[in-house]
C-alpha cells in the first residue's frame, strides 16, 4: 500500500491534517494507536469541560436563580454516562471527518521504519511524505509511591466522585481539577512546589483564590512532597489524605518508535520545526503537542495541522503564535492573549459594571487591555464566567495589529459582556462612561 501523505496520530493536530490533504485529493492515511480525537476529546478539553460544567451548575445555580427570584434546586445523576457518550461521539466525528473527505483511518501503533515506510499491525505502507501528529503524555513526577496516583487524563475520565482528593500541581490542568472535584463533593487538598498559577497576574490570581476559598480548596504552596503511602501525601507542611491523588505536573512528547530513522532535531520539548512546520527532514512535518513550542493547546495544533497540509499543498501559511488566547477553565475562566513585557499602559474595566452582569447576576471579574507606545493592542486579559469567548476578540485584535482607537468606534452588543472590552477601549481616552469613577480598580 502506498500513499501520498501518512498523518501519524489522530489528534486534534491529525485529523484537520488529514481530512484538508483528503479533501484536496491527495491519498491520505491517517494512522491512531488508541482513539481518534487524541488528548482533547479523550482525556483532556472535553471531559474536563464537561465536568467543569457540571460542577458549575451544580455550585451557582442556586444563587444564580436566587438573584433572579427563582427558588431552584439540583440533585446530581449519572452525569459521568452522558460525559462518556459525549467522548465517544466526538471521537467517531474525528474518524468519520477523514474518511468523509476521502482519507483511510487505521487504529494502531505506527511505527517508522525509515523516510519512505511506516508499519501499523505488521503491514507495511509507503508514503511521499509523513505528517507526525503523536501529541504528548503525562508525566509523574519522581516521588516514591507515585504508583498510587492517578494521571490529570484519568482524573477527568473518572466514574465516581472520590470523598477527598489531593492535586499535585498548581497548574491549569490542576487547578481546574481541583476546582471541579470540590464542587462536585470532594474534600479537596491541592499542593504545588512554588505558587499556583505562577504565570498569570496578581489581580487574576486573587479573583481566584478568592473563588477557591468559597470552594473550600485548602491550598498548600511551596510545598515539598516527602512521598506518597496508600492514600496519603506526605509532605514537609503536613500530611494529606486523598482517596484520589492526582498529578498533572507537566507532560512530554510522544516520540515515536523509529523516529531516529528520519534525521528530525529534536529536543526534550519536542521535534523542532520551522514556520510552515518542516522539519529538517524534506519529507517529514510535524504538529501539535509533539513539536518544541510554548503553546501546547488544542487550537494551536488544529492551526499548525491547517498549515503543515496547506504547506503539502505548495502553500505557504503561518501561525501568529502571540495572538494564539490561553484559557484556565476555573470560575471565573482566565483567558489570557499577548505578551505583557510589550505594554507601555495597561486599563482594565469591571464586568460588573456591564448591563448584562447586573441582569444575570454576574458577580466578579474584568477585560483588561495593554497597548504599546503606538497604541497597538498588544495584551488581553480576561476574568469572566465567559472569557473562552471574550478573549477571542482580543486575540483577533492583537493577530490584526489594532490600534486601540478601531476598538474605540466598533459598537458591540447592548447588553452583552464584551461591553466590558469596549468600555476597557474607551477608558483610554476618558471615554467609559458606564463606570463609577470609585470603580477605577475593582475587578
Ligand atoms: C486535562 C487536560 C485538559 C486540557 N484542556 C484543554 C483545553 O481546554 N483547551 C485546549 O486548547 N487544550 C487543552 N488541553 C491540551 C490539548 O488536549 C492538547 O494540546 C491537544 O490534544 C494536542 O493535540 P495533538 O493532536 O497534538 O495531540 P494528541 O491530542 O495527544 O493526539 C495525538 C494522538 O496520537 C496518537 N499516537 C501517539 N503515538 C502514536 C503512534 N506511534 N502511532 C499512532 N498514533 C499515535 C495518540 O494516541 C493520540 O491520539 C488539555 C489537556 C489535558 C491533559
């Protein structure tokens, strides 16, 4: 069997690979060691949102419906049945995406036996070019005992939820975990070596520490982790009791099997490659999780598999890797875009002084804006039960050069609270009227 392009991995990263090069008419393989849909749809932004959606409900919507008259409760059923269904829906969605737009899907291991060649359940398919698509896993950290815990991608795939649970990590992925858990009735412990959250701002921070507080999160940083007996987690602050211990201290790329074979660089963070996502080798692209860069995120693998196959393609496209938003899926979500070293002024706006917070009951958070001494929009930040979406127009601005002044004149939805970045815009030049003027700094 040969085809034009393999796409080893079917992944977020894989699968718009693949189906764009099918799609174009190219004999196109895609090859899947466990399940089509990778991290994203099986162990990592689905079931994790899902859980966080749930955990939302399930803490707000009493006061929520409270703010508005409404007396309403909530009992908890088989949520975890519809989060799997979920999965299995979206992972058979990747497969049937490729083979709608003319690509073969094969499940198993590839392994490469050269530039020209890879193997999947002993058969051998040559290929002109490969796309190496192998994402990235897990990685316990060195503490005896850590056999006991349990990986961040089996903590959102779990089927009960523990009595207590004690996160290792004060990243993202922990925080959002731990946040969820709590909500849901564990009694949560989350321990971090240094601070938690450590790269987002002191303002964001403390909105969620705060949200974490009324979550009853104990939280233990700089903290050293001793080792792990059965359930608990011994540590030089004390020791802690988890039914569940969990781990999302970081990951590291999937390498696969023979890719020695292909003279690619590569480093502990993964393949290196250039703009279009070559690597040194001629035939050889890589993508997503997989390959050396900051960003490891599902959006950033989908646009780097638009390019690498575009670039298959004779086209050459590249990714505004700054203009690529972050999101930490806490309440409030975080979502971050741009590099703060470039800003020369820096304003924020509170949410609640959007119409819309005060008629839903929305009840922290803010956008906040940094400009460059240009006034080119060069910053985002967003604190807001929705800031998955607001931090898009951010990002858009920052990938589109804006200069503060074209958001100023732009008219966004009245009531909605992406006001809250126009109002932030305008607060540049005295022009946020909605806001009290004691309302300067609050969140
Ligand atoms: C708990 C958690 C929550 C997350 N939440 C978010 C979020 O909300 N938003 C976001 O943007 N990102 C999130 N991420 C990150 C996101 O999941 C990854 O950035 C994304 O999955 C990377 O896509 P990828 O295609 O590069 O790799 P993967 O999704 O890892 O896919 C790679 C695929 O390759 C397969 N594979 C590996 N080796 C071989 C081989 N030799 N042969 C065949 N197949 C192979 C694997 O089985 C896998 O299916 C989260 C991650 C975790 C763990």
């Amino acid at each position: 069997m040969h085809y034009d392009v393999v796409v080893l991995g079917g992944g977020s990263a894989g699968y718009v690979a693949g189906s764009i090069l099918a799609r174009n008419n190219l004999k196109v393989a895609v090859i899947e060691k466990k399940a089509f849909g990778g991290v994203c749809v099986n162990s990592g932004c689905v079931p994790s949102i899902f859980l966080s959606d749930i955990s939302f409900l399930f803490s707000r919507l009493e006061e929520l419906g409270n703010y508005k008259g409404l007396n309403i409760s909530i009992s908890k059923d088989n949520f975890f049945k519809k989060r799997d269904e979920i999965i299995n829906y979206l992972s058979d969605a990747g497969r049937k995406l490729i083979e709608d737009a003319g690509g073969d899907t094969f499940i198993g291991e590839g392994k490469i036996n050269g530039d020209k060649e890879i193997e999947v359940n002993g058969e051998k398919i040559g290929f002109e070019k490969l796309i190496i698509a192998t994402g990235s896993s897990s990685v316990p950290p060195q503490i005896d005992g850590i056999d006991y815990a349990i990986s961040e991608d089996e903590a959102v795939n779990l089927h009960e939820i523990p009595s207590s649970m004690v996160v290792i990590g004060g990243g993202y992925a922990g925080t959002e975990i731990a946040q969820i858990f709590a909500r849901l009735g564990s009694n949560v412990t989350l321990i971090t070596r240094g601070k938690i959250l450590k790269e987002i701002t002191e303002d964001a921070r403390n909105i969620l520490l705060d949200s974490f507080d009324w979550d009853n999160i104990q939280i233990y940083e700089n903290t050293e982790i001793k080792h792990i007996k059965d359930e608990k987690v011994i540590t030089n602050k004390g020791e802690f009791k988890g039914e569940i211990i969990v781990y999302a201290t970081g990951r590291k790329p999937n390498f696969p099997y023979g890719l020695e074979l292909l003279g690619v660089k590569s480093f502990s963070n993964g393949i290196e490659v250039n703009n279009n996502m070559e690597t040194d080798n001629p035939r050889v692209h890589a993508i997503g999780d997989v390959i050396d860069k900051e960003k490891k995120v599902a959006h950033a693998a989908m646009s780097e598999g638009m390019i690498a196959a575009l670039d298959i393609l004779g086209i050459k496209e590249t990714i505004d890797y700054n203009s690529i938003p972050q999101v930490i899926y806490t309440d409030p979500q975080i979502g971050i875009v741009g590099n703060i070293s470039d800003v020369s002024k820096i304003n924020k706006f509170p949410i609640t002084a959007t119409t819309r917070a005060t008629i839903s009951g929305f009840r922290e958070g803010y956008a906040k804006i940094g400009i460059d001494n240009s006034g080119k929009i060069v910053y985002g930040e967003i604190v807001s039960n929705i800031a998955e979406e607001l931090i898009n127009i951010l990002s858009l601005a920052i990938r589109e050069k804006m200069n503060i002044k074209d958001l100023i004149f732009s008219s966004f939805i009245h009531p909605s609270l992406s006001e809250a970045i126009i109002n932030c815009a305008r607060s540049f030049y005295n022009l946020d009227v909605d806001r009290f003027k004691g309302m300067k700094n609050e969140s």
